[in-house]
C-alpha cells in the first residue's frame, strides 16, 4: 500500500513538472504570439509607406517622362529653327556675294567709261596745244602776243575738221566743257556707288579709282604744261 501510494506521488508529481512545462510553453508560444503580432504590425506598416513610396515614385517618373517629351519637342523645334537660319543665312550669303559680284563688275565699267572720258578729255586738251602751237608757229605769234584772238580763231577752224563738234570748245582756254561734264558725272556716279555700298564694296575698286585720278592728275598737269607752253 506504501508502494503504491510513492508511485501515485511520484506519478503525481512528474504530471506537475509536465503540467508546469507546459503552462511555460504556453506563455512562451503567447509571448511569441504576441511579438509575431507586433512584427506583423511592423511589417503592414511597411508595406503602407513603401506603397506610399512607390506611388509618389511613379508620379515623379511620369512627370520625369513629361518634362523629357517637352524637352525634346523643345530642343526639336528650336534645331528646326537653327535649321532654317543657316538656310537663310546660307541664301543672304550667296545673294550678298551675287550683289558684291554686280556691284563690283558695275564699279570696274563706270572706272573703264571715266578712264576713257578722261583720256579723251586729255587728247582734246592736246589736240587743243598742238593745234595753238601749230597756228603760233604759222603765223608768228610767239613773237607778237597781240595776235591771240586771231589765233585762236585759227586754231577753232583747225580743229574743226578732225573732230566735227559743237563750238563750245574753242580753244585750251576754253576747254571741252560736255567732256569735263561726262568726267564729273561718272566720277560722282562712282563714288555715291562705292559710298552707297557701305564700304561693303571691293577694296580693288578703290585702287582702282585712286589709279584713275592719278591719271587724271597727270594729264591735268600735262594739259597745264601745254597751255603755259602755248602762251
């Protein structure tokens, strides 16, 4: 009876530890419960602000996206634009050059028709010396000044026949004045072209028309050489 009462204690008592074991597994497993609950927690709101997170990416992206397409259609149309003014800059270029061109061969001719009036301008004025020299000589007028009126008289008719003109030039005193008027035309008509053009006009031409007054000096300075040889 003793044994057996030791085996029901025994019995009992291993239940208490089994049962006190368990009871500690139980507030364990709570304890656990309770900490996956507050992960759980953790992790939903987590995921709230990475939803939240991926949203405002996805609006940041798709303003990105907009801004880019407009850039671009910016940068498009502003490439378009540049496009069109080397066009235009490229046409203006080859006109300029055109009108540079015409404006250069036109300048070249008015010098040729100022040149050539002023060569016959200086071969009238010769002409004019010769003819006085020749008449001085005939009639002996180097040695008698009073004959001038007669010679030159002489020397209007002297001339006359090479060269059928109106007699508004009679003698070197009175010098051809439709020659010395074509002269002053061209020159103004070159000048105003080159003064016309801005400076933009070729530099050539410019030593072009400083040669034609050089010339025009010469013969100037020739023509005066004669007619004081002539009186």
């Amino acid at each position: 009876m003793r044994v057996r009462l030791q085996q029901q204690e025994a019995a009992a008592k291993t239940k208490d530890k089994e049962v006190e074991r368990l009871l500690r597994q139980a507030e364990q497993a709570k304890a656990a419960e309770g900490d996956l609950v507050t992960r759980l927690s953790d992790a939903e709101e987590a995921a709230r602000i990475a939803q939240t997170a991926l949203a405002t990416a996805r609006q940041r992206v798709a303003q990105a996206e907009a801004l880019t397409k407009t850039r671009d259609r910016e940068v498009e149309r502003l490439n378009r634009l540049v496009d069109a003014a080397k066009s235009e800059a490229a046409g203006q270029g080859v006109a300029a050059g055109k009108s540079a061109t015409r404006l250069e061969e036109e300048v070249k001719k008015l010098e040729a028709a100022l040149a050539q009036a002023q060569v016959r301008l200086l071969a009238e004025q010769l002409r004019d010396a010769q003819n006085m020299i020749s008449v001085k000589d005939r009639t002996g007028g180097w040695r008698n000044p009073g004959v001038d009126a007669e010679i030159q008289s002489l020397a209007r008719r002297a001339r006359t026949p090479s060269a059928p003109r109106s007699c508004d030039a009679p003698s070197l005193n009175d010098e051809p004045m439709s020659l010395k008027r074509e002269v002053e035309i061209l020159e103004r008509r070159l000048s105003s072209l080159k003064h016309g053009s801005g400076g933009g006009g070729p530099d050539r031409a410019g030593g072009q028309l400083g040669g034609s007054s050089g010339v025009a000096a010469e013969g100037g300075e020739l023509a005066l050489g004669l007619a004081g040889v002539g009186r």
